[in-house]
C-alpha cells in the first residue's frame, strides 16, 4: 500500500468516525447547551483525526507485512511473464477478498491472502476476456473493475490504479470493448 492509499483510507476513515462521534455525542448529551455542542464537535473532529490517523497507518502496516506478501505470490509458466499488478479486493458474494491482482502475458490472476474467509486464487486466460470496464466500488469511488469472460462471467474487483489497469488490459487482449477513462 503506498502512502497516497494509506492517506486516503484514512481520511474516509476518519471522516466517518468524525461523524459517528459527533452523532453519538450529541444523542448522548442529558444538557445539550451551546458549550456541550462545541466540546462534542471538537473533541469528535480530533478523535476522528487521531483514529483515521492510526487507520491509515494500520493498514500500511498490513498491506506491506511479510505475513500477507509472502502468502500471495504466485507461479508463472514457463513463457509467463508478470507485467502488472497491484493490491486488490475480488467480490466473492458478499465477501470483498483481499489480495493481489496479476496481470501477466497470458491470464489475469487474483490471489487472496491468508486473512479472508474465502482464500482462493482466480485465473482468467486473456483470451477469454470479453469485455472490461471501470465502476463505482460501493457508489463512491471509481477504483472498481468489472471483467466479463466469453462466458459471461462476470468477476468484480476493487483495485489501486484502476486507469493503469485498463491501458494494461487494453493494450495486452488488444480488445475494442475496453472503456478506458
């Protein structure tokens, strides 16, 4: 996780914190006077910065822990070459699997890490992708990719550099259906 996402997850992190706190201390109040609504207010903006502070950092220290990057290599072929890849979270039901999303000369790889319920490996041969395109991940953020295979498939992913993936994509299957924005 590079320093750009671990200030990212923790600005919305904190933000929401932010206004949970602020909430919950206002709902909580006996004496909602004009001092009391200042107190809350800004006793939630620190703790929300405080918290999306060691969120953010928290999560760094996962992403980039040996104990998760050791578990999510995986094995290339012969004439197999990774060409790019980044972290990554695959929808599985209602599980967004954490891991890592692999593109190499042949097929588009996802490998979960040892800290999911669903742990799995997905291979997709680039020739049987049809189509890609970005969407909103939970209505919010432009990071998602859907991939659909020439069976219909399709498979969702949140991933880091969604723009990156899609010239990467394109310019490996070489396919007229990628959105690229």
């Amino acid at each position: 996780m590079d320093k750009k996402a671990k200030i990212k997850s923790g600005l919305i992190f904190g933000i929401a914190m932010t206004g949970f706190y602020i909430i919950q201390g206002l709902l909580t109040q006996d004496n909602l006077t004009t001092r009391n609504i200042i107190i809350t207010i800004v006793s939630s903006l620190i703790g929300g910065v405080f918290t999306g502070f060691l969120f953010g950092w928290m999560m760094g220290l996962l992403a980039n822990s040996k104990y998760l990057t050791k578990s999510i290599h995986i094995e290339t072929g012969v004439n197999e070459a990774i060409v790019f890849e980044t972290g990554a979270n695959h929808f599985k039901g209602a599980e967004a699997v954490g891991g890592k999303l692999y593109l190499t000369n042949q097929r588009l790889v996802f490998k979960s890490h040892k800290l999911n319920i669903q742990n799995h490996e997905l291979s997709i041969p680039l020739s049987d992708i049809e189509n890609v395109d970005r969407y909103k991940a939970l209505g919010i953020s432009n990071n998602g990719l859907i991939v659909e295979t020439i069976n219909h498939t399709i498979e969702k992913f949140v991933v880091q550099k969604p723009g990156e993936w899609m010239e990467h994509l394109a310019e490996k299957n070489g396919s007229q259906n990628f959105a690229i924005q």
